[in-house]
C-alpha cells in the first residue's frame, strides 16, 4: 500500500511517492506537489493505469465535458515520481474526514462518484453498475452515480462529517441506514431499498431527515461507510467546494 498520511484534522491527504509510483485523483481534489512530481493526463481504467497519455483528440474531447472517452476509462490527473521521492497532497470535504480502501484478493469496492479522492496506480475502474446490488439508484443525496473501483492497492474517499465503518459481520448480517448518507461499500453487500417512507407515516419521515427520507437495508458479507453529515449537492458532477489550507505533513 503507498506511503501516506492524513493531515489537518484528517482533511489533507498527503501521499509519498517513490521513484516509479503514481497516483490519480479525481478533479478539482488536488492542493500540492513538489517540484520532482510530474503530473500529467493519463486514461485509468481496469486494475489501474490504461497506458499512455492523451493525445489532442482527446483533450478536446475532454474540454467538451466527456471524462469518459472509452468503455469505462476515465481521463483523470496523474502524478508520477521522477528520480527521487515526492510528495502530492489531496483535499477531502470541508469539515469532512477522509479514509483509506484497500483493495485486493479480488474484492473491489463501489465508490459514491463524489466521494472517490485519489488512488494509486494499481487501482482503476470496473465496469461500473447502473444500480447497487439489490436494485437501489443514487439519488441526489448520493451525487447520482457510482464507481467500482478494482485493482490492488489503495484508494481514498472522503465525506461529510465523520466516516462511520460498519462491517456487517458483527451487527448479524443486516442494518438498516439513511441510503443518502452511502460513501462506500465492499463487494459482497446488498442495498435493498424500501419504496415508501418509514411505516408509510409521513410525520415520523419528515422528523427524521425532512423531505422525503427513507431507509434501506445493507445486508451480505463486507464493510460499508457511511457519512454523518447531511451529503452536499455538488454542481456539474464535481467535488463540493473544499477548503484548500494545508499544513506540511511527511508520511512516516
């Protein structure tokens, strides 16, 4: 797993990279670098880095708002180490906590699109579901759209409020969550939404969240997160607005 550290109250991820690593972030996360850290733009798809960067071709497809150019590759930043270490850091959401996934052993995660921070080479994109097993679509609250990362090493999320990590396993196989307040989950877990609000009583939904809340029952074998803040609407599919400070951080 690539070296790291979690700075400013959890905020600022800052990554270390050696010589021959990389890592790729999503739009608009990025806050620094040192000099010695190349960034370019590269296609990531399956288990990492897709090869190659982007010709004109492309950047003007990019320009015209197509992220995605081919299958499920997206054209995203990528930072490289040049002959010695560097650094790059990251921003999560304001007020917000950041965490780390680790994939491998075959089990990848399925990421809230907005959530999704940076990753490592060595981590990209699957195909990507239209729906999360049990049939449940993200709606505005989840940023209407999902990813599934695989590959092997380590990606980063982050969410409103604190992070909760539920692993299934010691709570009987089930619980039963706002589905709005998804970040993440494991391979291996069901969302099965009910479609009516709680008990079909109107007053006892509108105490719970206002507007129109709902739950859904995460059940199966694997590690869920959850945010406690409300979720933020983010506008023309990027990140909310995040807080750029930084304090100097070296990962140990």
């Amino acid at each position: 797993m690539i070296a790291h550290k979690l700075v400013s109250a959890g905020q600022l991820l800052v990554v270390q990279l050696d010589a021959g690593q990389a890592v790729w972030c999503q739009p608009g996360r990025f806050v620094w670098k040192t000099p010695n850290v190349a960034v370019q733009a590269r296609m990531i798809g399956s288990g990492g880095d897709a090869g190659g960067l982007l010709d004109r071709a492309l950047a003007t497809a990019i320009s015209a708002g197509r992220r995605r150019l081919a299958g499920n590759a997206a054209a995203l930043p990528y930072f490289a180490a040049n002959a010695s270490s560097g650094l790059v850091a990251f921003a999560g959401e304001p007020a917000g906590e950041l965490r780390e996934l680790r994939l491998g052993a075959g089990r990848g995660w399925l990421v809230v699109r907005s959530a999704l921070v940076a990753a490592e080479r060595t981590v990209g994109f699957g195909a990507s579901p239209a729906s999360l097993p049990g049939g449940w679509r993200p709606g505005q609250g989840a940023q209407a759209g999902l990813e599934r990362l695989d590959g092997d090493g380590s990606a980063f999320v982050t969410g409103a409020g604190g992070l909760v990590e539920l692993d299934l396993s010691r709570y009987g196989g089930a619980v039963e969550a706002d589905p709005d307040r998804l970040v993440a989950l494991q391979e291996g877990v069901r969302v099965e939404p009910r479609r009516r609000a709680l008990a079909g009583d109107e007053l006892l939904a509108l105490l719970l969240g206002g507007g129109r809340p709902s739950l859904a029952t995460l059940s199966g074998d694997g590690v869920v997160l959850l945010q406690t803040a409300a979720p933020v609407a983010a506008e023309h599919g990027k990140p909310a607005t995040h807080r750029q400070g930084g304090a100097d951080g070296i990962p140990e």
